[in-house]
C-alpha cells in the first residue's frame, strides 16, 4: 500500500506522523463532493472519469469523523 499522508487530525483514519491508515482511499473532484457512492446508480459512474487542474480541486471521500471515547 503506498505511503498516504492526511493533515485531518479528526478523521477516524488519521495516524501518527499525519498517516492515512485506511485500507481503501476514495479521492473525487470537488464537485462531486456530495455524491454518495454507497446509493445505488447502476452504471452511472462505471466509466465516469474527471480531470482535477491541481490537487486543490481534489477532495478525499474516505474521511469519516473520529469516534467520541
């Protein structure tokens, strides 16, 4: 797996030394921000491709809020 690295401190995947520990990453074009894979589309998005100018048009889909202890 290759070395991911993630500022979000409060994100459930965040490890020391600003590590992503998740077993799968889903990064998306900011514009399909709040598509929600988990639904059902069918063949929707199987051959959908984007093309983000900069990393800063990118954001990441794994994020989930760390839990409370």
């Amino acid at each position: 797996m290759p070395d991911v690295k993630c500022s979000v401190a409060n994100c459930e995947y965040w490890a020391q030394g600003n590590n992503c520990n998740a077993n799968t990453i889903m990064i998306e074009i900011d514009k399909h921000a709040d598509v929600k894979y988990d639904a059902e589309f069918g063949a929707e998005f199987e051959d959908h491709q984007d093309r983000a100018a900069s990393s800063q048009n990118t954001c990441c889909h794994t994020f989930e809020p760390r839990k409370s202890k």
